[in-house]
C-alpha cells in the first residue's frame, strides 16, 4: 500500500499515493479502512456503487472517504478494494463514479480497531508531482 | 517556515501569546513548562500542524473575545487545538463546527454507589464480565433499544428526558446532569436524514477509541467539603462513562462542516484554515448548526444515560445492588458550545463558549450547576488513561475570570496511534494492568495497544498544572480497578 503515516498525536492523518489520482484515492480509502479493520482479511465479494460530485479534487477526496463512512454504517459492510473514475476540471468541477468492494462485518475476523468519526480539512491536500498523485487527510478517531 | 511565537509567562503556568498578524486577541496558555517548551519544539521542527498555531488562528476568527485560551492537556487538533476554548460575541461573533469536532458533546457521567473497595473485591471480576456482555462496545456493536423515525426525533429533541419518560433511568439523574441532559434549542428538522439513519442502531453504544466504562475506587479525597457535597467518599466504589454522539454527532460536523464553507464564503469571514470554516452566530446557517449541534448534544447525554442504565442492571445482577442506589454524580460534556454571560472588563456579556476538549468549570454560585453543588462549585470530571488516575475536580472564581469557567478533560495524548501500536503490544497492556491490580476487557486488543497508558501524557503533571494557576481545585483522585473498552 503507498500510504505514508503521518505524525497526529489526537487523529490519525496519512499521505496515499499513486500514479493517477484514481489510485490515490482508491489507496486513501483503503488506508481509512486499515485504521478501523484488518482490511486483508475483508473478501472484496459484495460490491456498493457511488457516485460523487465536488467542486475541487480536495473537496472530491472529503465527499469519497466520507461517503465510504456513511455507508459502512448504512449497509452494514466493511470494504477492502476500490474502483474510481474521477473526470472535470477546476471550472466545471469533479465527479467520480466507482465502486467499493467488501463484505457483511465480521466482529471477529475483521478485526475491529478504532472507529473513524469524521474526515477534516486540517492539512487536505491533492497534488500531483513528477507524474506521483498524492491524496492527503487528517481524520479523527 | 513559521513564526517563531515569543511566549512570556506572566505568572507561574499562565502563558500569554501576544497578538500579532490578523490576531483579534492575544492567546493564553495555561501549561507547565515542560508542555511549553514541547509546543516550542513542534515549532521549531516545523511540524506538519502544531497546537500552537491553533491558538493562534482560533485568535484571529471574528468576534472573538478575551483571549483564545488553550487548557493544561494542549495538543493539536483539527481547527482547534484539544483543550481549546473560544469565547465569542453572541452578535457579532461567529460559531465554528472545528471548535466543537465531530464527536459533539462527548463527556463523562460519573455514577456512585454505596459500595467500598473491599465490599466488591469477591464480585470484581464477576462485574466487569457482566458490563462488558451488558454494555455495547466496539465497531459495528448495536444498541438494544429499537426506535422509529419519530422515537429518533423525540431523543434528539429531549436528550435523557425522553429515556427518563420511558421508564429508563430517574429524573435524578437529569438533575446532575449538565444541563438537565437536554439542550432547549435543539430542532431535528436541521439534522440530516443520513445522519439519523446513521444513528438507529448506535443509541447506547460505548464506541471505541478512547471511549471507556470504568469501576473505580474513590483512592484519595482532596477536599472533604466538595466531596462530602459530590457524595464521594474514601474507599467508595464508582462507575465512570466516557463516550460522546456516536454517528449522529459525527454526522453533524461532517454535513455542517461543508455548509460552514459555503456560509463563510458568503458573509466574507476571514477562515484562517479551512477548518475553522464558521458562519455569524447571528445567522441562518449559524443558527441551524447550533440547533443540530444541540441534538447531537442531547443525543450524546442519552447515550451516557442509557449505558448508565445497563450499569445499573449488571451491577444488580452481579452484586444484587437495588439500581437505585447507583447515583449520578454528573454528567458533563467536553466538546460542545453554549451560551453563557460571563463578567468581561467588568461588564456582563453573553457569549459562545466553545469548548472543545474541554468542559465547564465555573465557579461557586452558579446557576448552571445543580442546587446541591452551588457552594462549591461546577464538578469537573477528567479521565486519565486505564492505567492511571482519573479526577474529579472543582470549577473557581478564579476559573471564571481567566477561562470563562472552563477546565481540562482528560490527560491528552502524547504518542499518535501509529507509533503508540508499535511501542505497545495490547497483550503486554493487558499483562502489566493486571500486575496493578487492574483488570481489562476490551473488543479490541489491537485498540489497546493504540490506548496504552503510555502513549498518554502524565495526568498528575496536567492536573497539577490546572490547579496550580487556580483554575479548578481538585476533590478527589480516582483509581481504575476494572476497564471495557470497545
């Protein structure tokens, strides 16, 4: 996983990164997931659909990860892959269409760690740098 | 690179940062040196986000009165720092989601019960097996009660009163309840449908995290008077609750903190971080967040009050104790935001106080605490670590006229989780909690080690430090001897 850890003594923040900006936020879900449950024990089996709309890339990446809290608690799943078209530009904005892969929670096999409670805007950053997409959060457990 | 803040230390643990830039006021840090000199540090090693730079953008938002004030267990946050406070103007000043977080109005009820350490020694471990198979806790556990959509709204509207209603719990725990465990202004037309949704299955859960259900023995009694008031006494067997909204409250400060954005851009607010995005309290947005805010306020007071009551019942059914003889000492919130008047250069003002990682604090005589406690003061209760000491404490005179009557919540951390998980091992948390006579269970081992006493800061230090620039006055020294943790 391209996921570099960031030092919050309160939160947890991490940097994800690849070479396109699908696959650093696809990596950025995952890493969310990785806080709460041992994602390689999640069977990508059952499939949720989203669809996002957002001004700015950096708002894109708040709407994706939040979306992925809600519905963990709506559905009722746990995810472990992640599958993102993200098209626009600053003018007329960003959508992203994709999918997350999981299955029904398993209190013993997934192994629950620590609840994530909300994605901030504290150091929210999108970037792309000598062709390296990096997609970075501060989050509160 | 940043600025270098050039702290003077006006009297012993009382640090003024002094205004500069777009600061409105100047900041104060209530902090031993030792916290200083590491809020320095983070400075000077350019860390990613500092504490420090906190207090100072929390300076600069409009309205804002008196000082942007940061508490003995200071570390940073998102927007505001922990252990920040922010009084603002009630018409000129703005609310701010950043200053309240996504866990709205989580806190501490601390329940008493007629037992001592000795009388509950034989049924100790029997207790916390019952608790911890009584007491929903951890990801994904669901609560047992079931409600409609109209149940949600009513619990949201009337926060304990509504459990009360329904036979759960007594009307004596509303009264020490901060409070009265309902927030009067709260509108459940101004929460997300998500957000309720959300919240279906969580009324009554403990959480994870730092959330915790502790037995604790009364070890120490620091001033015989508040205790005698408090009902504390030494030896005295207690239950403390640490959890907050759950996904309701979560869900508030993620659907406002994006319409906070959109209303700061409107009325033209300078937002030093994006985080601090905030609307004027005298507006529409500002008012819809301050009414979701207090659902999840209320909701917050519920989910203490509905564990309290699964406490009660295992406490029965483990010791044969009548539930009735398990008393709520208080129950108080520490991220939230609420008016209040308060003396500013002498004259009465009312403010939005928020208080975010920290609570209520005031001093004797007022009304806000319950009858029985107004002589001596508002009861603070901090939460230390599994391992360690918790507090109760009591608010000042001095307390109100340098914090606007707020103290600290809890020891703060001092290790992220990361590296907290790879110093600890949870088995060996466990191993070394049990050699002081502590005994853990948790959904969670892998959350244990995140949770290590020592990824936290010294709590003695931090109350010390609060006591010692006469901010709160501490009552009584708790000892865990039992800890569920999600």
């Amino acid at each position: 996983m391209a996921i570099e850890w960031l030092d919050h003594t309160a939160d947890a923040g991490f940097r994800a990164s690849g070479a396109s900006i699908e696959i650093a936020f696809c990596e950025a879900a995952r890493a969310l997931f990785s806080l709460m449950f041992a994602v390689e024990c999640i069977d990508a089996r059952t499939e949720f659909q989203i669809t996002l709309n957002a001004a700015t890339l950096e708002d894109l990446l708040i709407e994706w990860l939040s979306e992925l809290l809600v519905q963990k608690d709506l559905s009722g799943l746990v995810f472990s892959r992640f599958e993102l078209v993200i098209s626009g530009n600053e003018t007329v904005g960003f959508s992203a269409s994709g999918r997350a892969l999981g299955e029904p929670l398993d209190r013993v096999r997934h192994q629950p760690g620590t609840e994530v409670k909300g994605i901030s805007y504290l150091g929210l950053a999108v970037s792309c740098q000598d062709g390296i997409h990096t997609a970075q959060v501060v989050v509160d457990v | 690179m940043r600025e270098r803040y050039d702290l003077t230390e006006r009297t012993s643990g009382e640090w003024l940062m002094p205004k500069q830039g777009n600061m409105a006021v100047p900041g104060m840090i209530f902090a031993d040196r030792e916290t200083i000199d590491r809020l320095l540090q983070d400075e000077d090693c350019d860390a990613q986000w500092s504490a420090l730079s906190q207090v100072r953008h929390v300076a600069e938002l409009p309205g804002i009165v008196g000082a942007s004030i940061a508490l003995p267990d200071i570390h940073p946050g998102y927007g505001f720092p922990i252990g920040g406070v922010g009084a603002f103007d009630a018409n000129t000043g703005v609310v701010v989601v950043g200053g309240v977080g996504f866990d709205i109005n989580c806190g501490v009820r601390l329940l008493s019960t007629p037992l001592t350490r000795s009388e509950i020694a034989p049924s100790l471990e029997q207790l916390g097996e019952t608790l911890f198979r009584a007491v929903p806790a951890g990801l994904g556990a669901e609560g047992n009660l079931r409600m409609s959509v109209a149940d949600l709204d009513d619990l949201l509207r009337l926060g304990s009163e509504y459990l009360v209603a329904r036979g759960i719990g007594s009307t004596q725990d509303l009264e020490f309840t901060e409070e009265a465990g309902c927030m009067s202004n709260a509108d459940p037309s101004c929460v997300s449908d998500r957000a309720k949704q959300r919240q279906f299955r969580q009324v009554g859960t403990l959480g994870s995290g730092n959330h915790y259900l502790e037995i604790q023995v009364v070890e120490t009694i620091l001033d015989p008077q508040a205790a005698e008031a408090y009902g504390l006494f030494n030896e005295q067997i207690v239950l403390s609750i640490h959890t907050g909204s759950r996904a309701l409250g979560h869900q508030i400060g993620q659907d406002y903190l994006k319409e906070m954005a959109q209303a700061a851009t409107k009325y033209g607010l300078h937002v030093p971080e994006r985080e601090l995005a905030c609307a004027p309290i005298d507006s529409a947005e500002g008012r819809r967040y301050l009414a979701a805010m207090a659902c999840g306020a209320n909701c917050a007071f519920a989910n203490r009050h509905m564990i309290a009551h699964l406490v009660r019942s295992a406490m029965q059914h483990a010791t044969g104790l009548d539930p009735s003889n398990v008393r709520t000492i208080y129950d108080i919130g520490h991220n939230n935001a609420k008016f209040e008047t308060h003396r500013v250069n002498g004259q009465l003002r009312k403010l939005l106080v928020h208080r975010k990682g920290s609570t209520r604090a005031f001093g004797p005589g007022r009304d806000e605490a319950p009858a029985a406690y107004r002589a001596v003061g508002h009861p603070t209760l901090v939460g230390g670590t599994m391992g360690t000491a918790s507090y109760v404490l009591h608010g000042t005179d001095a307390g109100m006229a340098k914090t606007f009557g707020s103290g600290i919540h809890g020891a703060g951390r001092a290790l992220s989780r990361k590296k907290a998980a790879k110093k600890f091992w949870g088995e060996t948390v466990r191993t070394d909690l049990l050699s002081h006579g502590i005994h853990l269970w948790t959904h969670s081992i892998r959350g244990v080690a995140e949770e290590a006493p020592g990824a936290y800061k010294d709590i003695e230090r931090v109350v010390q430090a609060s006591c010692t620039s006469g901010i709160t006055q501490p009552v009584a020294r708790l000892r865990p001897l039992a800890v569920i943790k999600g």
